[in-house]
C-alpha cells in the first residue's frame, strides 16, 4: 500500500484516482506523518448475496431431476 503527503495528493488527485481505479492499490494519505485518508477503488455493494455469482458460475450437470437412488433413509 503506496502512502503519500496530502501535498502530494492534491497535486495528483486526478491520475492518483485513475490509477486505483485501475489497479484497485490503496493509497494512504498522510498529513504531518499521521495517516489521515485512504483512497480506495469504489465496489458496488450487493443488497443481497442471493445470485451474487449469477452467470458465472456455470454447472454442466442436472442439478433439479431426480437420481433414481434409494437413500438408506427412506428403508
């Protein structure tokens, strides 16, 4: 994780944006040696986790037909 002067920061903001947009590095932002901010790359955030991975994670198998087994449970 890159840390820089708030004097820096100002400087550069915009490409310093760009680049953890890019990459997804972190910045730490200092202010008289004292970390003061983090600059990080913006996730959306789902409301829920139900179809988080929804059309990519693909499953080549019948996952809902019945298998024609007998399970020692229904003996």
């Amino acid at each position: 994780m890159q840390t820089i002067t708030a004097s820096v920061f100002k400087a550069t903001c915009l490409r310093l944006m760009d680049r953890v947009c890019q990459t997804g590095e972190q910045i730490v932002i200092t202010k008289n040696g004292k970390p003061v901010s983090r600059l990080v790359p913006y996730r959306d955030v789902p409301e829920t986790i139900f179809g988080l991975h929804k059309k990519e994670v693909l499953s080549r198998d019948d996952l809902v037909s019945s298998l024609d087994i007998e399970w020692d449970a229904e003996s």
